[in-house]
C-alpha cells in the first residue's frame, strides 16, 4: 500500500445556502492558487479585506486579526468572495462573542466534563514541521463510541457541551499558532491532523456517532478556515478504504489536495519527513505519553497579538 495523495471527508449534513455544505458543492470558479500563510496579503485579498471594512467597520466586529487573514482567504474562489467573506466574518464574530470564545482558556472557563472528553477524545499536540505548523494527534478510533454518545449526544445541553470542548480544543491550536507566529517572526494559522483510525469499528460506524462527527465538521470549518495544512488518515481500516473512491466524488477538491490516507502509519512518517517534521513523541507513545491539550491551556493566559507580515497592506480605514 502506498500514502496516496487523496482525500477524505465526513460528509456534512444538508445546510442553508451560504454554509459549509452549500459552499463546498458549489460550480467552481477560476480557481486562484492559495496563498502561503507568511505570504502578504495579495491586491484581490487586500480588496477583499477593504470590502469587509466598508461594510463592518474597521474593527470587523471585533474578530481577532489571525481570524481576519484566514476569512479574507478563505473565500477568495467563492463566485461572490466579497459577500461571502462578510457574511462569514459576521457569523464567526457573532458566535464568539455569544459564546464568550476570546476568554475561553481562562481556568475559570473550562468546559465541564473536561477529563471524560478527554479520556474518551485523545487530541495532543506532538510535533512541527519545518514552517513551524503544529502536528496534532487524534486518535479517533479510540473513541469508545458508546460511551462517547451517551455523553455527549442525545441531548442538547450534552452536544452543546459537545461543541464547548471542541472550541476548547481549537482555541488553545489558534492560540498556539499566535505564540509561534511570533516567535519565528512568520505568520502561520494552518495545522497538521493526524487521525488515527487504529481501533476503528462498525459501532464507530452509527448514526449517533457519525453525525456528531458531521456536527464538528459544519461547524468549525466555517469558523476556523483555511486551518488545515495536510491531513494524514492512519491506520484505516477495509471499511474506510473500501469506501473511498465513492466518498472522494463528495469532497472538494482544494479538500481532497490536503488529505493523505495511509493505510500504514509509516507512509504518514514518510511524507512528515519531507515536510521537515520534528515529532516529539511516536504515534505508538501518544495515548500514554503526551499531555492532553488542556495542560498547555494556562500557558497561554497572556500571549502576544496575532503576528502580521511586516510591510502587509491591511486596510482598516
């Protein structure tokens, strides 16, 4: 078997026009290459952002300006850029402030059930790739999906508690991103995901569990894009491989471009290896070894602003 250079995706359930789902099975447009995160920001980027500040004000309703940069790109092929940028840009500005998300981290904050997610949902941090784009482990098929439903789902305070860990989850990766942006002096928002399928089985495979999975992906990715940099699928069993070449007609394919399937964890640690990956913990050490994502939490109580390519044009008048 070989790491092949294709994709996968949940897909998402059926959704209004302008979300996640609509937007990913919309007629392509003239297609412009995206552009490296360290990259300033390109004139059609920059008119696209001047955009947004006509129509929301300079501060754009107060969104962080790491998330600014990822929505000004983040719809730069849609057919009308400009208002889906907007109206992006206000559907991520009014759930992070109905949710509180900019004081997420605080210890105070922390979401209830926190060590049962965790225990169940293993997510950890182990390693970077030469650009400084964090390695995160997810070891999906780990997941005791019985216990994980019973949970988390069936309820809607249970799945909103659900959604508050996985905006736990994402804040401290943002977060993380911000702190070495600045370190490095070079700009990045995307990441690494390996999702281990190890331990994967039909009961992963019900409706209660794949919707909750559907959940996450309508949601995040239309508040968080442009996050992801390469996404490596390991240890997949028959059942997932076997069902690809029907699943890849569904995925977009700037999607399918960032999602390796590799039967073989050591294809993965191949194709790492040419991204200049320095991983500080095995994938076989993960589950006993690295620390959950709530332990670097308190060390990003006070960090510095998002980092911005000196010299960039951002039109905020």
């Amino acid at each position: 078997p070989t790491c092949e250079d294709s994709r996968i995706s949940v897909s998402a359930p059926l959704s209004p026009p302008g979300s996640f789902r609509a937007r990913e099975m919309a007629p392509a447009v003239e297609k412009v290459p995206p552009s490296d995160e360290w990259a300033p920001l390109t004139a059609l980027e920059t008119g696209i952002f001047a955009h947004c500040v006509s129509e929301l004000g300079p501060d754009l309703r107060g969104l962080p300006d790491d998330l600014v940069t990822m929505l000004v790109r983040g719809y730069v092929n849609e057919k009308d850029a400009k208002g889906e940028t907007v109206a992006h840009m206000i559907e991520t500005a009014d759930w992070r402030k109905e949710n509180e998300i900019e004081s997420a981290l605080l210890p105070a904050k922390l979401p209830a059930n926190r060590a049962d997610f965790e225990r169940m949902w293993k997510s950890s941090v182990i390693g970077e790739d030469v650009n400084g784009h964090l390695i995160v482990y997810e070891a999906v098929g780990k997941i005791p999906s019985k216990e994980f439903a019973a949970a988390f789902t069936g309820a809607p305070e249970k799945e909103a508690n659900f959604l508050e860990q996985c905006a736990f989850n994402k804040e401290i990766l943002r977060k993380m991103n911000i702190v070495k942006s600045n370190l490095q002096q070079k700009r990045v928002y995307k990441m690494i995901v390996i999702i281990d399928l190890a331990g994967l089985g039909m009961s992963h495979l019900t409706s209660t569990f794949i919707n909750a999975l559907k959940t996450y992906i309508s949601k995040f990715s239309n508040l968080y894009p442009e996050s992801l940099y390469k996404l490596f699928v390991i240890n997949s069993p028959y059942v997932f491989t076997g069902s690809w070449s029907a699943i890849s007609l569904f995925v977009h394919p700037v999607t399918r471009a960032k999602i390796n399937i590799c039967t073989n964890p050591k294809y993965a640690l191949e194709e790492l290896a040419k991204l200049g990956a320095a991983m500080q913990y095995k994938f076989e050490e993960v589950l006993k070894s690295a620390p959950p994502l709530s332990s670097i939490a308190p060390s990003l109580q006070s960090i510095p602003p998002p980092f911005n390519q000196p010299g960039e044009t951002r039109p905020r008048k």
